[in-house]
C-alpha cells in the first residue's frame, strides 16, 4: 500500500512537472497586445493562465507540491497583474520606488503644451472681445447723450453753441452750391441740344452734296448751301469743345472742391452736437450733490468735456480755412470759364471762325478728332 501511494505521488509529480513547463513555455511565447491607453486588447489567453494556476493550486492543496513548484506558483498568482502594465526599474520582488504607470506617461507633454496653447488663444479671443463690447459701449453712451441733446435743441430746451459770423458763411456756401448746380443743369442741356444742332447740320450738308450731284439744274444753289452747312458743323464742333471744358469745369468746382469742403462742415456740426451733448452732462452733474460718487463723475466728464471741446474747436478752424480758399478758387475758376463761354459764343454767332479757334488756344483746349470717344478695334476684343 505504501508503495502504491508512493508510485501515486510520482505520477501526480510528473503531471505537475508537465502542466508548469507547459504553462511557462505558454507564458514566455505569449504576446501581449498593448493599446495606446495602456490596456489589454486581448485577454482570453491571460484569464486561462491564471484559470491553470487556481487549479494547480487547489491540487496542491490536496497533494503536497514540491518546493520548486510551490515557489512557481506563487510567481503565477500573486506576479503583476498584466491588464495593469507598468514599467519596473528593478527585479521581481524589489521596492516599488521604481514602478512607473504607464498611465502617467500617457501624453503629459502633448497635454501641457496643448494647455499653454489653448490657454493662450483663449485670452486672445477674451480680449478682442472686450475691446470689441468696450467700443460699443462708449459707441452707445456717445449715441444718447447726443440723441439727447438733438432732441432737446429741437423742443427748445437745450442750448446750443453758435458761431454766428462762420454760420452765416456756411449758409452763403450752400446757397452758392444750389446756384451752380443749377448752372451746371442748364451747361449740360445747351450742350445736348447743341449737339444735336450740329448733328442735323452734318446730316443735312451731306444731304445737299449729294443733290448737288444729281441735280445738274440746281447744282449751284445745293453747293453753296452744303458748303455753309459743313462750316457750321465745323464751328459747331469747335464750340461744343468750348461748352464741354466750361461744363468739365464747373463739374469739378460743385461736386468736388464745395463738396470737400462741406464734408469738413459736417464734422464740424457733429462735432458741435457732441461738445454741447457733454457739456450738458457736465453741468448736470455740477448742479447735483458733490459725494464721493459724483465728484468721480463729475472728474470723468470734465476730461470728456474737454476732449469733445478741442476737437470742436480743431474743426471749426479748419473749416474757417477751407472757406476761405474755396472762395478765393472759386474767384479764379469764374473768372477764366465765364471769360472762354463769352469769348466762344460770341465767336460763333457772328461767323468769326478764325476768333473762335483763337479762343481755345487761349485757354488750351484741344478739339478730340471725330470718331476719338469710340474705342479702337483692340480695346474692343
């Protein structure tokens, strides 16, 4: 009997023998899949290794297992748990110091430098967006207080600033400005009509040469009549260069130079309302009680009373300055576009052909040859 629990305990040793190098060969050819955030992709071959090692041991239990064995068992069981994946400095069995997790490691420097950099286009987009609602703000307190005083001056009970001697020249520009666009209007009709005047001229000459040719009884009496036709088609055109440089002229004067300068004049009325706008706000604030609040206040509008101040007062000189070249520009253009008018239409009516060419050398106007205004056949591809 002895002999049969002996020969038993062979057996069951080598069975051990066989099951622990099976195992250990499984363990070392095993690869071990590692995701990116350090987890286990695949785990059945981990969970039947460890599903051996509860067997062995609950055979253990029942028949002693030698020492060697014992001691793999325990590096079976109670060794690192591979789910858990971690970088060890030293051996098996040493101080844990030198465990590092790889969930630590797991992109620290991508995400501190990803903070720096979100952190940073963070406070960019906050502080345009705080100049932005700061500029709106000052955009609607200035658009009140101005409103208000808009109002105020319309229902008669706000005061207004009044510069009376630059008003009144102001209000003689703009009635100069009325009557030379009306000039203007009626330049732009004479040379329309006139125009056409000389087109018809044109059509009718030819009309009579043409006659001329095939009437051999009247051929006299239709030459002399396309004849004069042809020159005043010639002096009309030669006028019509005349009324054009006129009509250039005073265009330029009304809708360019009186138009600058009335553009400066209504920044100097805003200006104006803004300056009156705050300065009501500031004598407001002074009748009112003089706290610690309100002396603030009345400090802040004292600073944006005085701002609203030099730039009216900027404005309003350069207004001043820009009148008084626009008349003086005025003067000369005049001078020299009404002395070529009359020189020009007094030409043409009485005939006097060399007198009327002589007047555009004067002012140096040069006539476009017929057919200049249509494009060539280039610019036309």
């Amino acid at each position: 009997m002895a002999d049969s629990m002996m020969s038993n305990s062979h057996s069951l040793f080598q069975l051990h023998s066989s099951m622990a190098d099976s195992m250990m060969s499984k363990a070392a050819t095993m690869e071990i899949p590692i995701s990116s955030n350090g987890d286990s992709r695949n785990l059945a071959e981990d969970d039947s290794l460890e599903q051996d090692a509860k067997i062995q041991w609950s055979l253990r239990e029942k028949v002693g297992s030698p020492p060697g064995l014992r001691d793999l068992q325990q590096v079976m069981v109670s060794g690192p748990n591979l789910n858990e994946t971690s970088i060890v400095s030293g051996g098996y069995g040493g101080t844990t110091e030198g465990i590092i997790p790889t969930s630590s490691i797991k992109g620290s420097n991508m995400h501190h430098g990803g903070s720096n950099s979100s952190m940073t286009a963070e406070e960019a987009t906050r502080g345009v967006a705080v100049e932005k609602f700061d500029i709106v703000k000052k955009w609607g307190l200035n658009t009140y207080k101005c409103t208000k005083q808009m109002i105020s001056e319309r229902f008669g009970r706000g005061s207004r600033t009044v510069d009376l001697e630059l008003e009144a020249q102001i209000e003689v520009l703009r009635e100069t400005k009325r009557k030379y666009e009306n000039v203007l209007h009626l330049a732009r009709a004479l040379t329309n009509h006139f125009y056409s005047m000389v087109q018809t001229q044109h059509a009718l000459g030819d009309t009579f040469a043409d006659l001329s040719q095939k009437s051999p009884e009247l051929r006299d009496e239709f030459g002399y009549n396309a004849e004069t036709q042809k020159l005043l088609c010639k002096n009309g055109e030669t006028l019509l260069g005349a009324i054009n440089f006129f009509v250039s002229s005073i265009n330029t004067l009304v809708n360019k130079t009186m138009e600058d300068t009335l553009m400066t004049i209504k920044m100097y009325e805003n200006a104006r309302l803004e300056f009156d706008a705050y300065r009501a706000d500031l004598e407001e604030l002074n009748m009112g009680p003089r706290d610690a609040v309100t002396m603030a206040r009345i400090e802040a509008a004292q600073q944006q009373y005085q701002i609203h101040k030099d730039k009216y007062e900027r404005l309003r000189s350069d207004v001043s300055i820009k009148l008084k070249f626009l008349e003086e520009n005025k003067v000369k253009v005049m001078h020299k576009q009404l002395l070529l008018f009359h020189n020009a239409i007094s030409a043409y009516f009485a005939g006097n052909q060399q007198q009327l060419e002589q007047t555009l050398k004067q002012f140096n106007i040069k006539l476009k040859p017929p057919g200049a205004d249509k494009p060539s056949w280039l610019e036309e591809q």
